[in-house]
C-alpha cells in the first residue's frame, strides 16, 4: 500500500484504515516538495485535445462555482496523466422486478461505497450482490449481526455451510420481498447490500464517447466497465488525440493501486518525454489478441469489458505485467520476491490480522516495526502467515472467515 521511496510509519499496521492513508499521502506530499503542484478544491470540467496547436485545453473551476463561467480558467498542457480514480461511481445492475422490491418501505438498498458499519443489520435478512473483497468483507461482518446473511455470486455453486448463505445468480426480485435465483430456489430479504464495483467515468474528456460495450472498435470509446482500446492499459490507441498525448494510471483491478501507479506514471513520462519510444502498432496486436482470448472466456461483450482491465485476485499475472511495463519503461526495478512469495497468502493474512485485531494484539504486533526498513515489514508478514497456518490461538469466530 505504499511507495519504496517513501516507506509508512513505524509501527503501522499491515491492513490501516482510511485516516492512516490519507496521513500517509501528506506525509509523501511533504517529503518531496509536491504542495506546490497541486491545485486543490478544483474541478476539470473540460480537456480538449487541439489538433492545429497540439495541446490540450483543460477548463477548470474553483469547486461551488458551477454555472459561473466567469469563474472558469483555460490552460493550454502537451500531454494528460488522468488519474481520477474508479471508486468513485457505483455500478448497481438492474434486476428484473428490483424496482418493484425497492418500493417497499420495509426494504431499502445500498452500494458498499456507503458501507460502513454493519450495526444497522442487525436482524435483518440480508443479500450481498458480489464476490469481490467488499462482497466478502462484507457478508462477514453482516452475518455476525443479521438475521440471515444471503451472498449471490454468479460464478459459484450454493453452499449453507457456516453463517452464510452462498447462493449463485440472481433470477428476478418480486415486490414480496424475494430474490429468486437462476436455479430456482429463494430467499427473503429486506436488505441489499450491491457489492458490484463501479463505472470508469471520463466524462471530462470530451473526446471520449460513452457507448455500450462491443468486442472491437475503431476508435477509442468509453464503455463504463472498459477503456478501450488502449496499449498497456493506458495509452490511447485509435482516439482523436496522439497515444502519446495521454495515459490513463491506475485503471486495472488486482493489482496494488501504488505499485501499478509508480510504474505506470514512470513509463508515461520516459514515453512523453522521448526517453522511450513504444511502438503502438505493436501494443495495438496485443490489445486485439487479448480481445480474441477474452471472447473465448466470456459469453458477452459486457462480460468482456468488465474482465478487460481485471487481473484474477492474487495471482503472478498481475506481477508480470508490472514487470512487463518496468521493462518498456527501460528501468531496472522489478517486482520484489517476497511480494511474489507473499501473493498466495494474502487473503489468509487479512483474516488473521482481523482476528489479531479483534484480540487486541495487533498494536504489539506492528509495535516498532519499520525502524530498520522493509525487512521488518517482511518478517512481519510471514510471522502473521505462520500463526495462520498453525491455528495458534485463533478466536472462535475467525474460523468462520
């Protein structure tokens, strides 16, 4: 979760809350000097690229001030690093009869983007759409509080193993209250929690249309599950405006956001710059080939989109792209070892740093380490593995998780 330049604080803890990032990020900001670059409490409205000048021309506002045009400022920049992010615009599916269901006054709804205690579950019957890691963080905490905790993901089997209920694709909602499932079977709930992720939104980018997904395209478009076509997941191929012009960073699920940030920011500039030179021809036979081996994969060209910028959770792939866009950049650095080694355990990791939380342990555990560099944070993670593995002093309810 953070950069090798600038290592987190001594005695963090190896999963933080929102407050220790944001700590984190002003203190990098700090470090080294970047105050002076950022304009704060200001908005894009527009970015145009200019074909007689070779340029952009970004309009941006103070934040408050829509509608005043006199308010907005034009500046004139060669090249765009667009990175605003994808957690900001929740993607909620439209069931069949789910509008019906809503009307219910006893029946409410939310994305996990506004999660975030699950106290006001408590006995209620619950469905969580979504098999992600908010889906599965989730169902676990709800079902220690709810009634009943119902979880649909569409690619698993039904399972009532334990205090969730796993259940398969959703069917139809009816305004009594159930969902119905594609093999027939059921539930009540009165609450829905849409663990669903959310919609790439570019808007400010005037040259890039919102169109429904389809397998190709000849030119680059916005589809809200996909950017496409674009060469290494970000530069932009068949667009309005040179490749080279923009980059999008940080658009791919399964890989860590500042890893892949660092190494993307890197090889955008060496490419803007002329330090390197990719070749887009190039670039582009890939992006179709990964087209054709994901058709084969998913039924639509919806399910292509969503697939187009994932990488399967813990997994070396994500890893050897990384390296992949370490090596266009002409940089030496690749992906440490020990994040390789790590990658299989993570999600038995997070389970036992929960429940050492949950013990009260977890301040010892981090107490202090950090002081002598990433090794210590190393060693830490493999003590959490250990005890994982050995069962040492698990607390009853995280053999649930």
């Amino acid at each position: 979760m953070f950069y090798p330049s600038h290592l987190a604080a001594p005695s963090t803890h190896l999963y933080t809350g929102t407050q220790t990032v944001h700590d984190y990020i002003r203190s990098y900001d700090d470090t080294f000097g970047l105050r002076k670059y950022i304009k704060f409490n200001t908005q894009v409205v527009t970015a145009t690229w200019d074909h007689s000048m070779n340029q952009w021309n970004v309009t941006t506002r103070p934040y408050g001030s829509q509608g005043v045009k006199r308010a907005e400022t034009i500046s004139q920049f060669d090249h765009l690093l667009v990175a605003n992010g994808h957690y900001r615009h929740p993607f909620i599916p439209d069931f069949d009869g789910f509008k019906d269901w809503a009307s219910c006054n006893s029946q409410s709804y939310i994305h996990t983007i506004w999660y975030r205690i699950p106290k006001p579950y408590r006995d209620h019957s619950v469905l969580v759409i979504g098999g992600g890691r908010s889906g599965v963080d989730c169902s676990n905490e709800i079902s220690k509080v709810a009634r009943k905790t119902v979880q649909s993901v569409r690619s698993l089997e039904d399972q009532d193993l334990g205090p969730i209920i796993q259940r398969g694709a959703i069917s139809h909602f009816t305004s009594e209250g159930f969902v119905h499932f594609k093999n027939g079977k059921r539930e009540y709930v009165d609450r829905v929690i849409f663990a669903t992720g959310y919609e790439y939104d570019c808007s400010f980018l005037t040259q890039l249309p919102v169109e429904e997904p389809r397998y190709t395209s000849d030119h680059l478009y916005n589809s809200r599950f996909h950017i496409y076509p674009l060469a290494l997941h970000s530069f932009p191929l068949r667009a309005e405006f040179p490749p080279n012009s923009l980059a999008f960073i940080a658009l791919n699920y399964g890989v860590p956001a500042f890893t892949l940030a660092e190494v993307q920011a890197t090889l955008a500039i060496r490419q803007m710059t002329g330090a390197v030179s990719l070749d887009f021809e190039y670039e582009l036979s890939q992006t179709l080939e990964r087209t054709e081996e994901l058709r084969k994969q998913h039924p639509s060209a919806l399910e292509v989109a969503r697939a187009w910028h994932k990488f399967p959770y813990v997994h070396s792939k994500a890893f050897t792209f990384v390296d992949l866009l370490w090596q266009k950049a002409n940089d030496i650095r690749r992906v440490p070892q020990w994040k390789r080694n790590l990658s299989p355990f993570l999600p038995i990791m997070y389970r036992e740093w929960q429940s050492l939380e949950r013990l009260g342990l977890a301040e010892e555990w981090a107490q202090g380490v950090g002081q002598d560099g990433i090794r210590e944070w190393v060693a830490l993670m493999w003590r959490v593995v250990r005890r994982a593995k050995d069962g040492q002093h698990r607390d009853p309810i995280s053999m649930w998780l």
